[in-house]
C-alpha cells in the first residue's frame, strides 16, 4: 500500500438514498486508500447496489459526498477516475482483444482513420500496466475462457489510468482454478497503486485479497475495519444482524445406510455410463470444471435430458417413466441453476412461484385451495426468511438471494424423494447462503436423498459428505471424510495425480464402477 499519500483514493461521506421515502443507504462512511482493496459485502438488498449506482452516477445522493483523490465529484462529474468491473462485462465476442480494450479508451485516429498499429499497442500497454503478460490484441474475445475475459474486463476498465476500480462480483462464473488466476491479477493491480472495492459473495476471496471489509445491512454501515479482525461468523453474523446460533442448522446425518437413490451406467450425450447411489442422511456432490459434464447427469435423472442408456432406481424400485413431469411424480425434483430461465415464473408472485402446480403429494389431494395456499406460502416465507414477507408481490422485485430462496423452498418443500440442486447457491449473498445450506442439510437429516451439482469448490466442502468428480462427462473419483479438501478436489476436477499434501486415500475410478 503506498504510505506517502495522505488524501485517500476514495472518500464516502454520509451518502444516503431514499426512494419513495425508504432508505435504501443510510450515512454511510467509506474510505478506500490507494493500493488498498476493501471488501464490500452484505446480503442481497443491503444497499451495495444503490452505493455503487452512486459511484457510477446513476443514481445522485440525496445526502453525504464523494470524493476520489482529494477531488469532491459533483452528480455531472466525470466519472473516468473509477473504473467498474460488472458481472455482465459487456465484452463483444466477435472482435478482437484490441477493439473491445479501444471501445473503452477510444479508437486512436489519424487523417479520421483508425490506427490499428496503435489500437494494438494500447492493448499491450494496457495489460502491462497491470504487470500482466498480455495475449494478443488481433485475439477474438469469443475464444477466450471465463478467466481471461473476466480479466480483460478489468484491463479494459482500467485502460483510462483510473484511480479506482469496483470489482462487483467479478468471480461470480467462475469455477476455482479460474477464480486464482484472477485474483493473482488483481494482486498485481494493487501492487501498481490502483484502490480497489471488491464486492463478492464468496468470502474465502476476501481473506485471499482483501486489506480491510465494510458491511452493508439494510442500507447501513454495520461493520468495518481491517480483514484480519473478522473472522467468517463475525462477518456472518454482521450480515445477518444475529447471531449464527439462531439460524437452523443440522450437523452432518446419521447415515442409515437406506439406498435411495441408485443410479446404474446411465450414459448421457455419448458420455461415459455413470453408477452411484444416494443414502439418507448424505448430501451427495458431483462436481466438475465447467464443461465437465456434471450438469448433464442431474437432468437425466431429473428425466429434462434423454439418456441413451441405462437406469434410475428409487428406494429400490426401478423407475421406467420418462421425462420431468413423471420423474417428479415418482418422487424426484430438480432445481436447475438457471434462474431466471428455468427456476422462477416471471411476473407470477411469490405464492404462485412456491406453489406453481395443481398436486400437492404430502397430502395426496389433485389441488390446492386459496386457504391453504395462503397458509402455507406465509409459513414458508417466514421458515425461509424470505424478505420482504410480502406472498403477493411478483418474483422480479425481489434480489436475487431472496428469489433462490424460494426456488430452494418450492423444491425442498414438495416432500419428493429425491432432490437434485444445480449450483443452489451461485450468485447469493453468504448470509443467505449459510441459510440455504442450512436447509439443504436440514432436509437431508429428514430423509431426502440430496444430490448438489457445483463447479463451486467452496461450496461442495462447506456442504457435501460425499464428492462425486466428473471429468469429461464421467465419474472419475470419489472424496469422503477429510478427502474432502479445495486442494484436492481441483487437482482431481483437473484430471491430475494427487500431489503432495492431498490425501493420498481419495479412490480414483472409472466412471463404469459403481460409485458407492
């Protein structure tokens, strides 16, 4: 961090914003020093949003200041001095490294004709000045993986000399080995003197990156200070304003051993055939790099993809129905990480999202009436903590922590057999999501066969007694007990021998062996 500069890179003073009335920041305070990174974290609604919005002037204050080195911004500033990183980085696939960079700093022109000479050179210089080795500028941004685009998101936002850069969940698509390659980078931008707000949901980058932390809940300044004087519950506990004591948990189950689910060479777009099994009491992970394939597997179960060949068995009995709508009539759900394509109805209230079909299997009855729609939607609002508690306002109005949470409630809470989550927790702030780890594990401690599908590392060892890796579209190891490690699971997600310091016991295997 550069010591020799007194006026800090970023100064928040008592900014504030209502709408309609409401306060959605309240006098927050904020300083951000050069070389600095500072965590902002808070749960889906804590007003990050609003306070970024104002950095980027889109929304004006209605109270407090902002500076950046020294220089108070007024709503008509220039706004050039912060660079902001989104998680839609608006970068165009089909043009080059150098064009996407030249759309940011401009197109150099000479006799009104573009320079490419210089359009390529201001894309080396750009990457260089993060102290990062740059590809080449003539690169089409479409054949660049998650990480390198991510990146040149940052590059490109940083290409005017900004003195600050937010970073608003720069990670958020990305698996683990990707998410260290960013985060080195970004170690070197703090090392060149550039401040930088990083708001993430993932914590365990905050103790990898961050110098200091300021929470947010319900648009005021809960917390703040240096990153090694919060431990996680501290941060938790902050976001959720009690203590994690109070939010239900359940230890790991007691495992019976009861078959559940059992699943024999189902083979799936001309991947390898996969065998395993479910037992009560487990919370079961398969997980992968992205483009593994470990999606693919969940849907065929969940009868949304055609498999081409084997079977699905449920407490035993052989399943023969195809397709979605009877694999949930045999007692087995799936909630797809899509959320707004495949798991909310856009529009339709909370009530209709928790409830969307005619059957009601824990009562065996074809329909639900009004009454008891009514009751159960308030009792699954509240046992969920869904916020605001409001049954009749749509879906699209509420933040995206709060709308995973009542996909994860709709599914949890239909009494299936079985239940299959793709990424249940990708893009939610980490209150919510220790909430809905909570009930994942909740709902295995009562009998559910759960299966987790995650390219999350982090998440697949907070919540999963067993860990089935997939590579290339086929089971190709187990973890249990304390194999269960990050290290260990990228080195296996990777394809690669265990190295020195992962547990040796993780059992490699083909993916034709049953996996139980």
């Amino acid at each position: 961090m550069t010591e020799n500069m007194t006026a800090p890179a970023l100064r928040l003073s008592g900014l504030t914003k209502r709408f309609a009335g409401q306060l959605a920041l309240d006098h927050v305070d904020l300083e951000l020093a050069p070389g600095e990174v500072r965590g902002l974290v808070g749960e889906n609604g804590a007003g990050k949003s609003t306070l970024i919005k104002m950095l980027a002037g889109i929304y004006v204050p209605d109270d407090g200041a902002i500076e950046v080195d020294g220089q108070q911004l007024s709503p008509t500033s220039d706004r050039t001095s912060i660079a902001f990183v989104h998680q839609d980085l608006g970068l165009v696939d089909e043009l080059t490294i150098g064009e996407n960079i030249a759309f940011a700093s401009g197109f150099p022109r000479a006799s009104g004709l573009i320079t490419w000479s210089q359009v390529w050179d201001r894309a080396v210089e750009a990457y260089e000045r993060m102290n990062l080795v740059p590809p080449s500028p003539r690169q089409l941004v479409g054949r660049l993986s998650a990480a390198e685009k991510a990146l040149l998101g940052i590059v490109r936002a940083l290409a005017k000399d900004a003195k600050v850069a937010v970073l608003d969940e720069p990670t958020a698509s990305l698996p683990a080995p990707d998410v260290a390659f960013l985060l080195d980078a970004l170690r070197s931008l703090k090392a060149s003197g550039t401040a930088i707000l990083y708001v993430t949901h993932r914590l365990q980058e905050l103790y990898e990156v961050a110098d200091s932390v300021t929470i947010l809940r319900g648009g005021q300044l809960v917390a703040a200070g240096p990153m090694a004087e919060f431990g996680v519950d501290r941060v938790v506990e902050a976001m959720l304003g009690r203590s994690i004591d109070s939010v239900p948990a359940t230890g790991p189950a007691a495992l019976d051993g009861t078959e559940i689910l059992g699943v024999d060479g189902l083979a799936v777009r001309g991947a390898p055939p996969v065998s395993f099994s479910v037992h009560a009491g487990e919370v079961v992970g398969i997980m992968g790099l992205r483009g593994a394939g470990q999606e693919a597997i969940g849907r065929a179960i969940a009868g949304v993809d055609p498999t081409a060949a084997g079977s699905v068995r449920l407490d035993g009995r052989a399943v023969h129905e195809s397709g979605i709508s009877a694999r949930m009539r045999a007692g087995i759900a799936l909630l797809p990480a899509d959320r707004q394509r495949e798991s909310t109805f856009p529009g339709m209230s909370v009530a209709e999202n928790l409830f969307p079909g005619p059957r009601n299997r824990s009562n065996g009855s074809r329909w639900i009436g009004r009454r008891t729609e009514s009751s159960r939607t308030v009792a699954t609002i509240s046992e969920f903590d869904v916020r605001p508690a409001l049954a009749d306002l749509p879906i699209d109005q509420f933040s995206g922590g709060n709308q995973q949470k009542v996909c994860v409630a709709r599914v949890l809470g239909q009494d299936q057999r079985v239940v299959i989550l793709e990424e249940p927790t990708a893009g939610v702030d980490v209150g919510s999501k220790f909430e809905i780890h909570a009930f994942i594990r909740a709902a295995a401690a009562a009998g559910t066969g759960v299966v987790v599908i995650s390219s999350d590392v982090e998440e697949i060892t907070q919540l999963c007694t067993r860990v089935l890796v997939v590579v290339n579209g086929g089971i190709d190891a187990e973890a249990t007990g304390d194999q269960i490690s990050e290290e260990n699971l990228i080195v296996l997600a990777s394809s690669a021998p265990v190295v020195a310091g992962a547990h040796a016991a993780t059992e490699r295997k083909p993916s034709h062996v049953h996996a139980d």
